[in-house]
C-alpha cells in the first residue's frame, strides 16, 4: 500500500535523520529500490519526474507498477509515490491517478503566483491525504528541461509557502541538479539555518543529493533537511555496471544476451547505492 510521505518525514525531522526519495525509470529501478528499502528496513519515497512518467508510457501505468510489486515483494516498509519538481496540471494528473504525494515546483513564477497555486492543491491534497512538496527558489542544474543556477532561497518567502500548510519545502541553498561542477561553492549552511527557523517543524528537502560530500550531508540533516533526493548517482552506477559487463563480453557468452541477465549488474548497482545512500541518511531500521 502506497503511503503519504507526511508521516514518515515528521519522525526524520524529530529523529535527526532524512528520508531517501530515490528516482524511477524503469522496472529494474523500482525494483531495486523496494527491495533495498524492504532489506534495510527503512522508509523509502519512489520520485517520478515528468519526463520519466511519460517515458514509462504515463502515470496509470506507474501506480499499477509500483502497487504490484509492493503486493508481489511483500513490500511491509512506508513506501510514497511522489511527483518530482512537477507542473501545476502534472500534479493534478499524479493525484488523479493514486500518487500518494506531489511536488508542486512553482519556484520559477513570481513568488504571489506560486503561492496561490500551492494553495490550490493544498486543500486538495489535504482532502485526500497526499503529502505535497512546495519549492521556493530554484534548484540549480538541469531537471527535465528546467534548467537554474543554483539560488539561494529567501527565508520570507520560505516562510509563506510553509505557512500555507504544505507537507515539506524544497529550499535552494546552492544545491543542483545533475553532477556537481569542480568551482562549486558548496550548500549555504547560514541560509539553510534561517531558513529552518523561520518555518519551524517542517520537514525541508535538499534537491540533487548526488555528489554532496558526506559532511555537508549530515550538517544539512542537522539543520532540518528530512527529505534527500537523489537520481543521477543511480543511474551513473547503472551505466557504469552495464558498460563493465558488455565490455568484459559476457552478453556474447551463453545467454548473456537476455535483458534479464544484461540489466543484472545494473540493477544490483543501484541496489548498492540505494543501501550507501540510506546508511548515510539514517533511515535504516526507521521503518
């Protein structure tokens, strides 16, 4: 049974420790991670972006997906299915089809037009029990076409997006997208603390996770960061494993050719980075 991320992120924010939201592609990453979160005991949020919902042939198919597989592996661990940086009708679409949380990214509209959106879906989400991300200040990098330099986000403003009652907001303290470049400066620790004051008990989430350094990882999560996503680091392992494989020629030998036997390597990668990522979180055994 797919769960509202609320409750699993108000226990990481009491307990000093972060939520992992691990992003989809395909069967064998989903699998990968349910297995991995069913193993390790641990809370787990599955991210879809839009581009990888319409890749995975819609949002219908992905609910069916996800729900199956929590049925066939036994799944017993908290698992939310969660839109990632989506558009207002994106969002509306995931909780039409039985996402049990969105992110709604308004972060590149005027701050008053990004607040009456949140607030939109606000009531609707409460109404049915969907967790709902909100974003203030953009992340940097590249997710989906939408590309920002890494800004840092106004604490204020942070502040009224919070207020309107959402689930978890996504600050920009210089984190992005993708991986990180050899001049980056690194997560603003003063923003993120002024940010944290100033909205209390919610729960915050620092985008792009691949490629911050271990420490900075744990002073975030010190500071209030509940929610971490990562993505590329996952598929970097993937494609990495595959590559080994094909070069060593083992689809040349036997039935090595088998996609089930070709995406092996891949998909027990991700399993391993999945288990890195959760261990440095600290939602092992948080289930």
């Amino acid at each position: 049974m797919l769960v509202s991320a609320k409750e699993m992120l108000e226990k990481a924010k009491a307990g000093k420790y972060a939520v992992g939201q691990f992003n989809i592609n395909n069967l064998e990453w989903t699998k990968a991670i349910l297995q991995t979160a069913q193993e390790l005991n641990s809370p787990v949020i599955l991210g879809v972006s839009e581009g990888a919902g319409k890749y995975m042939c819609g949002y219908d198919t992905i609910v069916g997906m996800v729900k199956g597989m929590i049925k066939c592996l036994n799944i017993t661990v908290p698992v939310a299915l969660h839109l990632d940086h989506g558009s207002f009708e994106g969002a509306k679409a995931c909780i039409n089809a039985g996402f049990s949380s969105v992110m709604f990214d308004g972060s590149h509209y005027p701050i008053e037009e990004n607040i009456a959106k949140t607030q939109a879906l606000v009531n609707a989400c409460d109404v049915l029990g969907i967790s709902l991300e909100a974003e203030v200040g953009s992340i940097g990098g590249e997710e989906d076409g939408v590309v920002g330099a890494g800004e840092c986000a106004d604490p204020d403003e942070c502040k009224m997006i919070a207020d309107l009652g959402v689930t978890m907001l996504a600050a920009g303290i210089g984190n992005i997208h993708g991986k990180y470049p050899a001049n980056w400066a690194g997560l603003n620790f003063d923003v993120l603390a002024k940010i944290s004051e100033k909205v209390g008990d919610m729960p915050l989430v620092l985008h792009g996770g691949t490629g911050i350094p271990e420490e900075m990882i744990k002073k975030a999560i010190s500071l209030g960061v509940s929610k971490i996503n990562v993505n590329t680091e996952c598929q970097l392992a993937f494609a990495a494993a595959t590559r080994k494989y094909v070069e060593d020629g083992k689809d040349l030998s036997g039935k090595g050719f088998d996609p089930r036997k070709l995406l092996a390597p891949g998909f027990e990668a991700i399993k391993a980075t999945v288990k890195e990522k959760m261990e440095l979180f600290g939602s092992v055994n948080k289930a």
